[in-house]
C-alpha cells in the first residue's frame, strides 16, 4: 500500500472522530476513570455505555487496521495518539 493509501485511511478515521455523537463519546471517556472491571460493567449498564463502546470499538478497529498491515504502523503513530490514551484507561482494568 503507498504511503498516500495510507494517509486517505487515516484522513477517514479522522472524519468518523469529528461525527458528533463520536465527539460527544470522545468527550465522556475523558472523565471515565475506570478503577475496577465493576466500573466498566457499572458504565455498560448505564447511558454511557454507547459511549464506552463506541470509543473503545472505534480504536480497536483502528489498531487492527494498523496490526494487519492495512495502514502503516510508523506514520498511524505519528498523526494519532488519543489510542495511547483509551488503552492507558482500560488496560489496567
């Protein structure tokens, strides 16, 4: 894949963050302090957990198309970094 595939498919990962209930998800995570997998079953059960599965969803998929090879590893990194952060949030959960 040439580095310009690349970019167009991380342009279009950029646009599915701009939609607004992906913003408004976004948003939300941030205050999500998960301590416990209870917190996480707490916030699926609740009306955040849309949010919880859309963000956590979306950079999966996102990381995926990075592992097998369909975006580059190097230049994903370089123009994104809010990944780092999601899975900083859930990891230890």
């Amino acid at each position: 894949m040439s580095k310009q595939d690349d970019a167009e498919l991380i342009l279009k990962l950029y646009d599915l963050r701009r939609e607004p209930v992906m913003r408004e998800a976004r948003n939300w995570i941030f205050s999500f302090n998960p301590t416990s997998i209870q917190d996480v079953i707490d916030v699926l059960l609740s009306e955040h957990g849309g949010h919880y599965r859309m963000v956590v969803s979306y950079w999966d998929m996102a990381a995926a198309l990075v592992n097998n090879g369909a975006i580059d590893e190097t230049l994903f990194n370089e123009t994104n970094g809010e990944h780092v952060f999601v899975y900083c949030k859930i990891e230890p959960v």
